[in-house]
C-alpha cells in the first residue's frame, strides 16, 4: 500500500477515537452539570461558566434528566409564570 495512504488511513484512525472520547467526555460534563445543578453545590450561572454552556441549555438539560418531571419553572401555574 501508498505510504501516504497508510498514513491517511492511520490519521482517519486517530481523528475517530478522539472524536468518541469527545462524545463521551462530553456526555459525561452534562450529566455532571445536571447533578451539581440538582443538588444545589452551584448556582446555574456558575455551571455556566465552568461549563461554558449557556444557561438556557442547561435548564433544558435539566428538564430531560427528570423522566416524566417538569421542573418547577416550566410548570404550569407556578407563581409569576405562565
């Protein structure tokens, strides 16, 4: 085979395992994020900023972490939400 094929090839190899290390590192910052938000150990501004996630993502990321729970700020009839 081309030397510079093998070399391609070798690169395509190391590009897709930094990319699934990516994914999983990834993952594993918003589940992180989503517990230290949850537990109350940070306010979501400072998730923000250690995250580099905006906050509306986060509340998002929130809601999808509770199967079958709204939290309280999307809930209907919350005091000074509609």
């Amino acid at each position: 085979m081309n030397p510079e094929m093998e070399r391609i090839r070798a690169l395509a190899a190391v590009i897709t395992t930094a990319e699934c290390a990516l994914d999983t590192a990834y993952a594993t910052l918003r589940q992180c994020a989503a517990a230290v938000l949850r537990n109350g150990d940070a306010t979501l501004a400072e998730v923000s900023e250690a995250t580099g996630m905006n906050q509306g993502e986060l509340l998002e990321l929130l809601s999808r972490n509770i199967p079958g729970r709204e939290p309280s700020w999307k809930q209907s009839g919350t005091a000074g939400l509609s």
